[in-house]
C-alpha cells in the first residue's frame, strides 16, 4: 500500500499479486475472506490507476462477487464505484452510471460521510457531463461540494471544482 501510496503502482501491483498467490495457495481464501477481498480490491485500483480498465475488470467483478456473497457492506460499494470508474474508461457510460448510482445509494445508507460519497458524485458528474447532462452533473457537483471539506478533499477533486466554473462561466 505504501508503494501505491507514492505512486509506484507497478510494483504495488506486482506485490499485491504475490500476496494474492499466497492467499490461494495456502487455500485461506475463505478463512481469510476480507484479506482476499481487499487484495482483489488493490488489484483492481492499480490497474484503474495504470489506466488498464480491461485487466481490472476481471478483478473488479470477483471482488463484487465475493463482496456481495460476504455481505460485506463496505466493500462492496468500493467495488460498485471502482466498476463505475471503469466502465467509464471502457466508454460504456451507461453500465458505469448504473453502478455508480447503486455504490452512491449503498455509501449514503452507511450514514457516514466519507471521501468515497463525495468522489461518487464527482464520477457521476463527469459521466454526466460526457454525455452532455451538464444541468443534472451540475447538480451533482453541488452535492459533491456540499460535503467535501478539508478531511474528505483529495486532489482528484479539483478537476469537479473546474467544472463547476465552466458552468458559471
């Protein structure tokens, strides 16, 4: 993690690839379910981050799997918005809103703002604003904004608060 952390994703991703060979091969996949569910998860996001959406499907779909078969209810929404990042990149705008107005619904049922609520709508904003919804990605970015302060702010918002001027402009 420390290694994604200071964007050397790659070899992030190779470690979190032996650790995913060591979970299956000391069969502690189902003992250990949250650490292969989260290594799933790592997996994913590095090839998200790599921008190679086609190597992080595969892994976002068994972390879906596994999440939504553990009930587990936190994962699974992180799983949810990281499928709809990546079905934006695959271009397939519809299947990426579907999943990210379901990740949206199960965060905000969490009750708990989080960084992941607020980024949630920034990518339904850009969804939206690629197929030419500006009013309704607008509204998104206001609900974005509504709750983004200085312990949910990542960089990666910026590109939102630029939109938000394009609009008033």
């Amino acid at each position: 993690l420390l290694k994604k952390v200071i964007d050397d994703t790659e070899n992030a991703l190779k470690i979190f690839k032996q650790n995913l060979q060591e979970i299956k091969l000391k069969d502690t996949i189902h003992r250990y379910s949250s650490n292969y569910i989260l290594t799933l998860f790592a997996i994913a996001d590095s090839y998200h981050r790599m921008n190679i959406p086609d190597s992080a499907t595969k892994y976002i779909n068994k972390g879906l799997y596994k999440s939504y078969i553990r009930k587990d209810k936190y994962m699974y929404p992180d799983f949810l918005l990281l499928n709809g990042i990546n079905n934006y990149l695959l271009k397939d705008y519809d299947q990426s809103l579907d999943s990210l107005y379901k990740a949206s619904r199960l965060i905000q049922a969490l009750k708990k703002q989080s960084a992941n609520e607020s980024y949630c709508y920034q990518q339904i904003a850009i969804v939206l604003e690629k197929i030419d919804k500006k009013e309704e990605a607008f509204n998104y970015l206001v609900k974005m904004d509504s709750i983004t302060d200085i312990n949910n702010y990542t960089d990666e918002k910026r590109q939102s608060y630029e939109l938000i001027i394009d609009y008033y402009k």
